[in-house]
C-alpha cells in the first residue's frame, strides 16, 4: 500500500505516494528526479546516498520513507550552488578530489555535518568522523586536504 | 561538392602547393576563385565518413572558433581529457580553453581503444598530437594561399594565422574553416583500437616550444561533480523507461528450471524475462523491480559446487593441469648454472582472485527504437559495448550508438560491459527501454575477478654472492577467461547465461625489470578456469592486470636475496639492474626517502610497535616506478598501517604534473588496500565476498599519512603511461618494509591482520 508523504528537500516541499517501506534514496531520485544522491550498496556501509536529515547525515538507502517525518532533508545540490558554494564544495574544486565522483556525497553531506558542531578538529578527528565512507579511486589523500582546507575557512 | 570537383581541386592543390613553386604561383597571379577552390580542398560542409582515416574524426574547428577534439579513449577519473585538450591546444596553437574533448560516444568517435593498458596519453595522445598538428599544417597552407604568404613566413598564435613580418595580414582558422569539415585523409595503419595511427604529413612540435603541455591545468568537470550537476550513467532517464534487476543462481552453474512469474504480481509493470541462464525482472518503479528480483519465485537445477574450499585454493593452482605454459625471456643456460651454484635461493608467493569492487554496481540503459539501439553505459570501452551490444540483439554494429556516461569508477574490465548486454536483453524483451542497476552483492559478487596467482622464484649464486642464474615462473588462472571488453557474446554474463560457451583465453606475465643476470628465465603457465560458463570466478583485466601480483613476488624475492647475501636492499638492486631510467628511479626515491644504507632487517627495535621501510621497483610499457614504503606494525594485533611512501615516477614528457601527481596517489592508496586488506572469499557454491564488510577496503583511518611523488620529466622521450604502473610494486614494498620491520617474510597477500598476527606469533 502506498501512502502519500510531504518531503522538504533542499527547501522546496515535494508530495511523493509511495510504500512507506521505500528507503528515501529512491523517492529522491526516482519520485522526486534527484540526480544525487547515489545508489552504491543500499546496506549503509559506503556513503554515496548520503543526504542530511535535519543536519544529521543519514544513509538514504535505509532510511525508510516512514521513517522521514518532517525532517528537512538536504543534498549535496542544496548544499552549496558554484555561486554561493559550501566551503567543502570550494574545498573540493581547489583540491581537485573526485576521480570517478560517485562517492563524494557521502565524504561531503558526512563532513559537512561534522564540521558544523567541530571547529577546527584535528586530523584524527576529521578521520574518525568519516571513517567508515567509501572511496574506491583512492581519493583519501585529497579527501583529507579538502576537509581540512574546509575546516579552516569555516574558521 | 561532387567527386569530379573535389578530384579537379586536389589535383590543383598538389601542382600548387609544391614546394617553392607554391610562393611564386600564388604570389603572382593566382585569382581570388582559385585560392577559395584550395581551401575547399581541405573543407567542406558535409562531413566525411567517420573512418580512422579522416581527419575530421579527430579535430574540428567549430562555427565560433571553439575546437571540437574528438576522442575514441575515455576519462575514467584521471583527467585524461585534460591532458588530450593540452596536448591538441599545443599543436594547433589555439588557447586550451578553446579545446573541448568529446570521448567515447561512439556517434563521433572511432575506436582508439576505449580507457584501455595506460594508453590514454601513450597512444590516444599520440594519435591526436598527430591529428592536430596536421590540421594546424592544413590550416597554414590554407591560409598561405589566401593571404599570399608563404608558409614558412606564417605563424599561428590563439588560432589566427598572421603574416611574421606583416601582422595585417591574418586570417582566423574559424573564417577559413569555421562550422565546416576537414577535408584531409590521413596515413592510417589500418589498425583499430589502441594500436590504430593515422598521422598526416606533419611533423609535432619539439617539446622545447611547448606553453601548454608541462602546465598543470586543473580538470573543470570536478565542479560539476561537486554541485551535482554532472549527470551519471545512473542518472539518465529516457521517456517510457522501466528498471531491470538481474537474479543470480546461489550456486554458480545453476539455472533456473521453474520460475513463477505470479509471485511478482503485485508490483506494477512487473515482468520476467527469463531464457536459458539469463534471468531478470523489469517493473515500472526501480524499489519495485528491486522487490520483484527478491521475491521472484524460482526453482534451480541441482548442480555440484564447482568449486574447491577456498583454504585449498593454492593447492589447487598447484596441481591443476597447465592449460598453456610460454617462457618470455630467457638468456643463457639457467639449468646449467643452478646446477653449479654454490648457493640457491628459492621461494614461493600467492595472491589472491582480487574484485573491481567499483563504487556503485554496474548501471546501463538501453533503448531500442525503429531497429536502432542506443546504450548509456559507464564502460571503459565504447566502441567494443557497441559490437557486444550489436551482437547481442542481432542487430548491424551501426545501428548501435553507444553513450559513455561517467559510471560509478572503474579499473578494468568490470561489471559495465556485462550490465549492456544484460540491458539490451531486458530491452528487446519487453519492448521498452530498460534501466538496469545491479544489487552491491552482484557488482562485488559477480564482477570478472582479478586472477588468484602462485609465483615461484628461484636464484643460483656463486661462492662469492654473485647472482649466476634466476628464474620465475608464474602458474595461475588465466588473466582473461573473458576478454578485456563484452565484445561478443561469449565474453558477457548474457551470452554465456544463454547458452554461448566460454571460450577462456590463456594469458599472463613476467616481471618487467632490467635486471641483468647471465642466466635468467622468466614465463608463465596457465590453468582452466573452475567453471565454464557464467562463474562468479571468471577472470579479466583488473587494474595493472596481473602486474601487483607479479611484481609482489618478483620483488619480494629481490629483497630476499639481497638479505640471504648480506646486502642493503637498493645497494644490492643497483649491482645488477641495467637501464639507466630505472637507476634513476631507484636513486630518486631513496634519495627523498632518506634512505640510509643498511641490511634488512632492522635489529634496533623491541616491543610490540616496530617500523620498517621497504623499497621496490618495476617497469612498464615504458613508463618506471620505485617505491620506498614505510610501515608501522603492531605485532599484537597484526594490524599494519602503511605510513609513508615515497615514490619516484618517470613516464617520460609530463602532459600535466598535477593531474599526474593525483593519478599516482591513487595508484597508491589502491594498491595499499588490494595489499592489505582485498581477497575474494568463496565456499564450494559461490563468491561469498558480496559487500564492503565481506569485502573490505582501505578505510580513510588507514589512508597513509604521506605521499610524496618525484616526477622525473623527459620532454624528449614520447610519453608513456601513469594509470597503472604506480599500482605495481606497492605490494612488494611493503612486504619489504615488514620484512624490515620484523624479520618475518609474508608471501601471501593480503597481509590482513589475521595473518600477520600469526606470520609474527
């Protein structure tokens, strides 16, 4: 049976009809036309359909629709624009990060919620926070210049 | 501009554009009409055939001057674009920013290969070098004619074309040829693929006058990534489209023999298609295809586990019969001089079946509309989805158009090309387009596998240590059991699942080193794959294929010997190795490093937590790598953290340093995971390695703390590759540098900390 739920996403509100079971992932890109987040295991164990969830960064692909609430969903679309970007997004074109890019949605939306309540964390703590993500090019080196350029304009 | 006027032009072209005799002929009394007519030579508004003998196939100059390079390679990640927009930038003498490169879509490209051995830059790069600096040749002598200059008197600078010693005259490449087609056949060696060559008459640039090649120009498609404005392969919808899910047997070889298709109808559009082995669900919404492929009813036949217990798998490598065995280098006497050796020194090494494990499981869509067939797919090879996709529908190769979308990474042959032909199927079945995304479990589960490899060394030496004689040989599965690419049928889960035998390849390697030893035999053997149709075991190229695992034993062994005679690991490789680029690496890394001379291993350390370093080094296709690893152990948990390496890189002329740097990084922090952590585990039914947890990978808490790359730019030395090579002696280094650290020689990978915890116990 499908149910009809009200989603906020990136502040527009969007009326999606679909099984309350349904992981968000698939609202976002199927029902609502998102082309991010990403489908990478739907086991919550590699990142790439990380949104945020009220600023908390959730793994969209087991998160069921029921489960959303009215929670405030953002993605990295609403996360920053190229004219008023976020200062992970500045971050990442400077360091050139991505190879393939399929898996920045989690390292970004996860970091972005991570550097909003820690300024100005150590290495360590930037690993601990985003440990656990998935990046199969190899991109780790950039990865960590970039949190840690974010970190420092975010002061 | 019918045969005749063309045949009449050429002929005038070629009378007028001899030599000296152009200069005077046009500079005297050549009229406004016969010049026009020699620009028609070389342009024209209906473009040429896309052969590989066009120039037209390569470049164009577009209606607002901007450059169209058209490129049969693809980016998987590395910004080959870049590097192939730097390099046409240079030889035409027009800003980079004019250059766009368009890859792969087989609608505008030829086969050049697809992403392909490291060769974007070492052979596409070359084809399109020559490609533009013929058309910058063209484009003078065209303007030659209409300024009434000589051609030798013109230069080129932004794409204008300007008189040296009167800049009033100039003409624009895009007025001569803006908006319209080359007109130029090129001398192709009637190769495709990644041995095709097409150069015209022209003669490159000399590295001393480059401005954009050497510069390190950063990608512009990171942006668009980063705002979620690049589309993915994944992201591509097309009107009237429903989603596909493949369903896989729990025991490889099974197939299905009953299969209840009313089992899914509560799902909205849900259909089976089901022939032979390939079976797959398509619904109208992808959450319902995904619930429809597990709820989907299905009786399997009863098969025998095709495979041997996963502890057994070396012995088994071991004793199967060789399928194929070829010694690829060889001099002197081996057998001979092990017979007279005062000392031998043996050893054995093995590597595991290793996954692509890309980021995302394989996605394409395909749509088949009046007999044509369109194909977006995250392929590293285009042109050769385009032949399997073809083949698969029955359908002719041109009616075929293939889309190259950015996938979700890939190192290989993957799962891409398997996921088309799957797609095509479901499409043609059910009369719609159809994307398919596969489940994690079959992109890790189900991919062709990296071969699992045994590699034995042995090395004769005089009563003095001297070396006198060293063999290696290799007995493994084959490194292609489906080909590098989903050309044909019998290569793709489809074809196979239908009924199409595989045909596995026999193929694998030696170690790529100049090491000069009197007697020295290197070769390989062969074994049959454990299933011959659609196994979840199959092998194919995975990044570097079969160079880490080569090279992990080859290396290796090198350090072992240097420890058996008493000698510091890079003293005693300088002794025997030959090229002078590869003294240069070695030299390079153990400089920056701060290698200080000694023997391993260290004999200053107690305690659990140890350290080591570790050198290894490797050629390949031109292009040499040493690699100086530092390592921490703790020897109470096994658990090692890869800290440092050094790595001194030579590929000869740099394209872009910075995009080099980044590609290298990668290769490294890849090959630490594939050393440390990545083996495919299997019991007697299936691959029992399906996720990120069953399969791990180098998580960013383990992500070594520096990297530092030496670049060693040889401008006048054609460029070789940098997608792989890197990736080559990772495993030996740090194998190594735990050799140093501890004492303890590990010979298998990976050197989880399960393992190394016993191998020090």
């Amino acid at each position: 049976m499908t149910q009809k739920f009200n989603l906020t996403i990136d502040g527009k509100s969007h009326m999606v009809d679909a099984d309350p079971d349904m992981p968000l992932l698939y609202a976002l890109r199927d029902d609502v036309g998102l082309n991010n987040p990403h489908f990478g295991c739907g086991l919550a164990q590699c990142g790439a359909c990380t949104v945020q969830l009220d600023g908390q960064a959730i793994r969209s692909c087991v998160t069921p629709l029921s489960a959303v609430g009215n929670g405030k969903i953002t993605t990295l679309a609403g996360l920053g624009t190229p004219e008023k970007p976020h200062p992970l997004q500045t971050a990442y074109v400077e360091e050139q990060v991505p190879q393939c890019g399929y898996c920045i949605n989690g390292w970004i939306m996860t970091a972005a919620a991570f550097l909003a309540t820690k300024k100005k964390p150590s290495e360590a703590e930037i690993k601990d926070a985003l440990s656990g993500l998935k990046c199969r090019c190899g991109t780790h080196i950039s990865i960590l210049k970039a949190v840690k350029r974010a970190a420092t304009m975010m002061g | 501009m019918t045969k005749f006027e063309k045949t009449s032009s050429f002929s005038r072209r070629s009378v007028l554009l001899g030599g000296g005799a152009l200069v005077v002929s046009i500079g005297a009394a050549v009229s406004l009409e016969t010049v026009l007519d020699i620009g028609n030579a070389y342009a024209q508004g209906a473009k040429p055939p896309l052969t590989p003998d066009q120039l037209s196939s390569y470049i164009a100059v577009n209606a607002d001057g901007t450059v169209s390079a058209f490129f049969g390679k693809m980016d998987m990640g590395h910004g080959l674009h870049v590097a192939i927009g730097q390099i046409v930038a240079e030889e035409l003498d027009v800003p980079f920013k004019a250059v766009k490169v368009i890859m792969a879509d087989t609608a505008y490209t030829v086969n050049q290969g697809g992403a392909s051995g490291s060769t974007g830059i070492q052979l596409g790069g070359k084809q399109m070098r020559m490609a533009a600096a013929e058309a910058r040749r063209v484009l003078v002598e065209m303007a030659a004619g209409l300024l009434s200059v000589p051609a030798d008197k013109l230069a080129v600078a932004d794409g204008v074309v300007s008189a040296t010693d009167d800049k009033a005259k100039r003409i624009s490449y895009k007025e001569m040829i803006g908006g319209k087609y080359f007109n130029v056949t090129l001398d192709w060696n009637k190769q495709m693929g990644n041995a095709l060559y097409a150069p015209g008459k022209a003669q490159p640039k000399k590295p001393s006058e480059y401005k954009i090649v050497g510069q390190p120009i950063k990608r512009e498609d990171v942006a668009p990534k980063v705002f979620a404005i690049e589309d993915f392969v994944t992201d591509v919808k097309v009107p009237g489209m429903v989603h596909g899910r493949m369903i896989h047997p729990a025991i490889a070889g099974s197939l299905p023999v009953k299969v209840d298709e009313s089992s899914i109808r509560q799902y909205p559009g849900a259909r089976v298609v089901w022939d032979k082995g390939f079976l797959g669900v398509v619904a109208d919404k992808e959450w319902d295809a995904i619930q429809a492929a597990e709820k989907l009813k299905v009786e399997w036949s009863v098969v025998a586990p095709p495979f041997p217990d996963q502890a057994t798998l070396y012995d088994h490598i071991r004793k199967a019969p060789v399928r194929k065995a070829a010694v690829d280098i060889q001099n002197g006497n081996v057998d001979e001089a092990f017979k007279t050796a005062a000392k031998v020194i043996e050893a054995e090494y093995e590597w595991p079946f290793q996954s692509h494990a890309s980021m995302g499981p394989a996605c394409a869509l395909v749509e088949i509309k009046d007999g044509n067939v369109v194909c977006w797919s995250g392929t590293q090879k285009s042109h050769f989805v385009q032949q399997g996709v073809a083949a698969t529908l029955g359908v002719p190769v041109a009616n075929v158009r293939v889309i190259q979308k950015a996938g979700p990474g890939s190192y290989g042959r993957n799962d891409a090309d398997d996921c088309a032909s799957d797609a095509a199927v479901l499409a043609k079945a059910v009369g719609k387009p159809v994307r398919l995304q596969y489940m994690r479990d079959q992109g890790t589960g189900w991919d062709p596998k990296g071969p699992a490899s045994t590699h034995r060394a042995r090395i004769a030496l005089d009563a003095s240590g001297k070396v006198t004689a060293y063999e290696f040989t290799s007995k493994a599965f084959s490194r292609v059991d489906v080909d590098t690419n989903g050309s044909k049928p019998q290569d793709t889960l489809a074809g196979q699942a239908q009924g199409v035998a595989l045909k596995s390849g026999d193929g694998f390697g030696v170690p790529a080193e100049s090491y000069a030893f009197d007697n020295k035999r290197m070769g390989w053997e062969t074994i049959p794959p454990l299933l011959e149709r659609s196994s979840p075991l199959r092998t194919s190229h995975l990044r570097d294929p079969v160079g880490p695992q080569i090279h992990f034993a080859s290396e290796s062994f090198m350090d072992e010997v240097a420890a058996a005679v008493g000698a510091d690991p890079i003293e005693f490789r300088l002794r025997y190795v030959k090229e002078a680029r590869d003294v240069a690496v070695i030299k390079a890394a153990a400089e920056k490093s701060g290698w200080v001379t000694r023997t391993s291993p260290r004999k200053d350390q107690t305690g659990n937590k140890v350290s080591g370093r570790g050198i290894a080094y490797s050629q390949r296709n031109g292009t040499r790598v040493a690699i100086v690893a530092e390592v921490d152990i703790d020897r109470s948990t096994g658990k090692i953290f890869a800290r440092k390496f050094t790595v001194a890189h030579d590929c000869g002329q740099i394209i872009n340093p910075d995009g080099l740097v980044k590609c290298i990084e990668g290769n490294i922090v890849q090959g630490v995971s594939r050393t440390l952590w990545e083996e495919v585990t299997f019991d007697r039914k299936a691959v029992t390695s399906v996720d990120w947890i069953s399969y791990p990978i180098l998580d960013i808490t383990e992500t070594p703390g520096e990297v530092n790359v030496v670049l060693i730019d040889h401008p006048e030395i054609a460029p070789s590759g940098a997608g792989e090579p890197s990736i080559r002696p990772v495993a030996a280094a740090i194998a190594n540098a735990i050799f140093d650290a501890t004492g303890v020689r590990i010979r298998r990978v990976p050197f989880s900390p399960d393992r190394v915890k016993a191998a020090l116990s």
